[in-house]
C-alpha cells in the first residue's frame, strides 16, 4: 500500500474462470491490475469507470476501477479530481514498468452507469466518464471502444494480451454487492482524502 491517503492497490482476487476456460483475476473498487500473462481481468461497473489499457504491440495492458470522490466541480486539477488521476497515473506507470511504451498504448473504457440513488444528485457516473476521456485525450492516449453512462450496472471481461472485451449489461441484478460495493468505496473517498502527488512514469 502507498503512503498516499486512499491508494490504488493490486487486485487479488484470482480465480478460475470456467466460462472461459482460464485464469482469472477480479478488479474490485480501488484496484487495479496489471499483467503480460494470458488470463482475463474482471470487474463489474455502477457509477465507477474502468479503464482497459494496453501495449498494442506487446501485449501487456491492465484494469483499473476507480471513482471520483464527490465533488461538486469537474476540472480535472480538482481535489475531486486526483482520485481519478492517481488511478489513472497507477495504471499507467505500471504498464510502462513493464516495458509498455507510452506511444504504443491505446485504451477502452467502461462504466459510468446511473445506479447509485444516492449519487445520483451529484452525476458521479457523468463526471466518472467525462474525466476518463479528459485524462486519455490529455495524456494522447487513443480510446479503441467505450461503452459508458446508461442505468445499468456492467460486468466486463477484459483479455490484455489481445485487447479483446465483452461486455454484459447487467439489466437484473441477483443482490445489491456492486451498490454497497460503490457506497462504501465512496464513503472511503470522502474520509480518505488523498495527499501527495504522482508524476506520470516516461
């Protein structure tokens, strides 16, 4: 775990997917992951954003799933507004540790969905969205697919080595884990502000 207030950390969640016939790993809120290996990245989406990011040529890429804390304005300096950037800039240094180059990098994201009652007042899922595309027009990182906003939670399944995606708009919901997931991730925010800064890895 970082010194910084509320940090971005490696997923543990592994698994064995049998839909899939391999390994897997689950991407909670807060996490993220990053790997060179043939597995397949999980995470399911209310309000939250993932971002999808891989090396093209290399075929390294990894998944975050972060929010932004509940803040009333939308610049991407914002208090608010480092959340998402630290999730962002986590992702990303990780990858290029791992011998991504940034200039062959290209990027899928998801999420955003208006799911959240609670939240719903201060449009977290639009903000979640309008700041990923910001960060990735911003860093001249190239968006490949998105799938964003809507009302539905989302589950995705993302395979680095190759960049392919599926996506299952979530229309019934079996129980409530994502919203208690995203609320509670949200109170974290709140009570966690985050201090210190992280400088983009080149």
């Amino acid at each position: 775990m970082n010194e910084i207030g509320f940090a971005e950390h490696l997923a543990g969640n592994r698994y064995f997917d049998r839909q899939f016939e391999v390994e897997a790993v689950k991407v909670l809120p807060g996490e993220y992951f990053v790997t060179s290996a043939d597995i397949v990245l999980v995470t399911v989406l209310g309000s939250c954003v993932s971002a999808c990011v891989r090396d093209r040529e290399k075929g390294v890429g990894g998944m975050n799933h972060f929010m932004l804390a509940d803040g009333g304005d939308n610049e991407i300096v914002s208090a608010s507004a480092r959340y998402g950037t630290y999730a962002m800039e986590i992702l990303i240094n990780h990858l290029l540790k791992m011998g991504a180059r940034k200039s062959a990098l290209e990027a899928k994201v998801f999420g955003g969905g208006r799911v959240l009652a609670s939240l719903t007042s201060s449009q977290v899922g639009e903000r979640n969205c309008s700041f990923v595309l910001d960060f990735l027009a911003t860093e001249g990182i190239p968006v490949a697919a998105q799938d964003l906003l809507d009302v539905y939670p989302r589950k995705v399944y993302y395979f680095p080595t190759s960049g392919r995606v599926l996506v299952k708009k979530l229309v019934r919901m079996h129980n409530d884990t994502v919203m208690k997931r995203e609320k509670e991730y949200a109170a974290r925010l709140i009570e966690a502000p985050v201090t210190g800064d992280i400088e983009l890895f080149t």
